[in-house]
C-alpha cells in the first residue's frame, strides 16, 4: 500500500475542517441575528437567552462528551457528535419564535461540546509534544475561519433564498464532514498509510503517559481536585466569556453601535476572525521559540503566550474611548488574535498536564469552567447592552483577561498532573514500607 509522507499534517487538516464547519455553524446565528429580530420580533435579551441556550447545553456536555470520547475513541466519538450537531442545525431553520431558536441552539450546543476535546486528543495521538502546540494551533483555526465564513455565507443564504437557508447549507456541509471523518481518520498505531519512520517519530517524540494507556487513570473527581486543573480552568473561565462574545455580538454590536446593514456586516464583520486565524496560528509557534530565546520549559513557554495574549486583550477594552466604527474594527482585530493565541495555549495545556486516556476529560472540564463564564457573561450583555451600551462589556473582558494570566502563574505548576500522581503513589509506597 502506498504511504503518505507527512500524514500527521493531513490528519490535523482534517481536523481543522471539521472545527471550520462547527464553528460556521456556530456563529449562523449571530450573522442572521439582525434578520431574526426583524422576521420574528426578537429582542436584544431574548437573542441573549438563545445564546445562553446554547453555551449552557455546550457548558453542561463539555466533561460529558470529553469522557465519551475517551471511551469510544476519537474515531468514533467525534463522527457521532459531529453528525448530531449537523442534524440539529438543518433542525434550526424548522424555528419560528426565539423559543423554537433557543431549543434547536441548544441542541447545537450540546453536540459541537465534544469538537474541541476530540480535536485536542486527535492532536495528542498524532504529534509529538515539541509540536503539539502547532498542531493544536492549526487545527483552533478553524474557529476563527469557520466564523469568517460566516458573514459572507450567510447573508448570501439570505439575500438568495432565506435565513433558513443557511442552517440547512451549513447542515449539510457538516454531515459530508463526518462521513470523511469515519473514511479517513486512524490513530498513528493503526494508520496502514503511515510512514513506519513518521509513526516512530510521533511516538517516540510523546510523553510517557501519551505513549501507554494509563493503569491507573485519574477520575472526574481527581482531575477536578488537582491544583493543575485549576489553573487551567480558571484562566479559561476568565478568557472564554470574550471569545463568546465575539462570535455572538459582533455583528449585532455594528448593527446597534454604527448603524451597518446586513451589506456591511458582511464586508467587516470576518476582519476579527482573520486575525484570529494569525493568532491561532502564530500562537502554535510561540511556544518552542520561547523555549529556545529563554531557555524555559514547555509549560512556561505556554504560560507566556497567555500573558502576552491578555495584555493585547486590553487593546479592545479600550473601544469606547473611540468613535469610528473603522478603528473599532481594528481593536477587534487585535482583540482577535490575542485571544486565539492565549487560547491555542490554555487548550494544549491538558494534553501537557494529564495522561492519554483521561486527556479528553480534563478538557472537557475546563471546558465546562470557560463555558460557564461564556453563558452568565451572554446573560449579562442581553440585559446590559441596550441601556449600558457594549463598551464598558468589552473593557471588563480586558480586566478578565488579565486576571486570568495572574492565575496561570499562581496556581498552575511546570510539573505534569500524571507526575504528581505517581510521585504521590511512590510516597504513599515508600511510606509503607
């Protein structure tokens, strides 16, 4: 059989699809947001409860869908959640009130919870750890290109035909992606098309506890325990809330704040989402050149892509402070890539953290941390944003920002979570005898 040279970039490439078409489906709705209130009288918080709908089902079903992909594999696990959620979003254009919206949204939700997780155990099971943090990088792009695709898809669906439309075109692209996904994805061990060269690069480049399934896999309860869990997901918990406001209210804030129509949503509102693609891309980077100008271990070199991307974060926290909806285009780009970099960071944490058949779970709950803090914050813009304006928002999402990259450095060691728990094993052992 003829093999493929440099097959882990295609895998990764296929995994980036599939976060292209998630996150198209994602952000459908905040692209059609000013239609629908116009077609079904909609208000500003009753769009913030559909968008709540959906964090809430997304933050609930984090851990839930990480522990169902460690059970089935990636293989499986993902083409079931990836064929659910394309189900639910052609289910979407069935919606006729904000009611009807807000169920199918959170049955989006609920299904797209595992596209991160098994993306992030995709990433660990075809890269070694000096590239994760790229792999990781390539495949988060995805969200900020499936989010720039959506401006200009969607409002064509509506110009052409109906915001129906472009649910079902979206529904459909999904469906045609996991179908490839069953086709084509393998882990590097089983792959027939895989160089023997590459497969002993890959796994000889992983860490211990990515190279065997874990004899004594840490629960739920042990991961929430760990001082490393918590310092991954309450930086995420502080950062999320931005990133959900980006997908959800950009092209609402234009609507509202500078008068664009539907023409000009389409013509600015991907900009953010193009930089977020550098972002996530350039973050990958960030890490092994870090290690290489300091002299700092892998987990360091994370820890200083998040503090770099939270102080640019305070670039779009000051968008009040300006008039013109141009400049305010521009602080969103910053704004973009930095939270893609810090993202792309705290994400690949996990994989850094904690073991090959528990990777997937601990993601999944510091989803679930993010996520929280993404639906309280949509609940707090739709009851804010038409008295108090989006402004003061975006400068609390900068101070967010921030405090989340005091946190990485006050509670997350540079030592892994799998380590503690076996020198914490040879204690109690030792103790013992």
């Amino acid at each position: 059989m003829r093999k493929i040279k440099g097959l882990r970039w295609y895998m990764i490439g296929l995994v980036t699809l599939g976060t292209v078409l998630g996150y198209l489906t994602r952000n459908t709705i905040a692209v059609a947001a000013p239609t629908l209130e116009s077609q079904l009288h909609i208000t500003t918080q009753q769009y913030s409860y559909i968008v709540a709908a959906y964090s809430a089902c997304y933050t609930v079903m984090q851990p839930v869908a990480g522990y169902i992909l460690d059970v089935l594999g990636t293989k499986v696990g993902y083409a079931l959640f990836a064929i659910l959620w394309a189900i639910f979003c052609g289910a979407t254009a069935l919606a006729n009130s904000w009611t009807g919206l807000a169920l199918a949204r959170a049955a989006v939700g609920a299904a797209e919870a595992a596209m991160i997780p098994a993306g992030l155990k995709a990433s660990s099971e075809w890269f070694p750890a000096k590239e994760r943090s790229i792999a990781v990088g390539y495949f988060n792009v995805g969200s900020s290109i499936g989010a720039m695709l959506a401006p200009p898809l969607v409002v064509w669906a509506i110009v052409a035909h109906s915001w129906q439309m472009a649910f079902i075109v979206t529904a459909i692209l999904s469906f045609i992606w996991a179908l490839c996904w069953l086709i084509f994805y393998q882990h590097p061990k089983d792959h027939k098309k895989l160089h023997e060269t590459e497969r002993r690069y890959i796994l000889s480049g992983q860490e211990a506890h990515h190279q065997v399934s874990n004899a004594t896999k840490m629960s739920a309860w042990q991961i929430v325990r760990s001082r490393q869990f918590w310092g991954i997901a309450l930086p995420r918990f502080l950062a999320e809330p931005a990133w959900g406001t980006f997908n959800a209210w950009i092209p609402l804030f234009m609507f509202r704040a500078y008068g664009f129509n539907l023409k000009e949503i389409a013509l600015f509102a991907w900009m953010p989402m193009l930089f977020a693609d550098l972002g996530c891309i350039i973050g990958g980077y960030l890490p092994p050149l870090f290690q290489r100008w300091f002299g700092v271990n892998l987990i360091v070199s994370r820890k200083l892509v998040v503090t770099m991307g939270a102080l640019l974060m305070i670039a779009p926290g000051t968008i009040g402070l300006f008039s013109s909806p141009y400049t305010a285009i521009a602080l969103l780009c910053v704004g973009g890539f930095a939270h893609q970099a810090l993202s792309g960071a705290l994400i690949t944490l996990s994989s850094d953290v904690f073991g090959r058949n528990e990777v997937a779970t601990a993601n999944g709950l510091t989803g679930m941390a993010a996520w929280s803090a993404s639906t309280l914050f949509a609940l707090i813009v739709g009851a804010l944003a038409d008295t108090l304006g989006f402004s003061p928002l975006f400068a609390v999402l900068a101070l967010m920002d921030v405090l989340g990259a005091v946190a990485i450095w006050t509670l997350l060691s540079n030592q892994p979570a799998v380590d503690q728990k076996q020198q914490s094993v040879r204690s109690a052992g030792a103790a013992a005898r």
